[in-house]
C-alpha cells in the first residue's frame, strides 16, 4: 500500500512539473515568424517552416556571436 501511495505521489509531483514546464516554456517561446514565402504562393510547407525557422536560429546565434566577440577585450 505503501509503494502505492508513493508512486501517485511521484506521478503528481511530475504532472505538476510538466505543467509548469509547459507554462515556462510557452512564456518564453518567440513570436511566430513569417516563413520565407512560397514559390506557388501557397501556404507555406513543413519543410519549408523548418528550412526558415533553422536560417532565423542560425543568423540569431551569428549576431549574438559577433556581439560578443565585440565585447570580448582583446
């Protein structure tokens, strides 16, 4: 019975986690960005949200690289 108790006890604890989680993260996920546009003129395709949202991430993190090397004393 023990064992029982504890194990609810632990689900609890990690649904409250995960919702808390789940609150946390989409406080802090960005604004949804404009995907480049179509070649049909079309809603935009799986592929083609991925293939703008990685080109966003990666001049994000060469912006923020190139702050901080200009930061950075020589």
């Amino acid at each position: 019975m023990r064992a029982v108790f504890s194990l609810v006890g632990l689900v609890i604890v990690l649904a409250i986690i995960a919702m808390t989680a789940k609150k946390q993260l989409q406080a802090v996920a960005p604004a949804v960005v404009p995907p480049a546009p179509a070649t049909a003129g079309g809603p935009p395709t799986v592929p083609e949200q991925a293939r703008a949202a990685q080109q966003k991430v990666l001049q994000d993190v060469n912006r923020a690289l190139e702050q901080g090397a200009a930061r950075a004393p020589d």
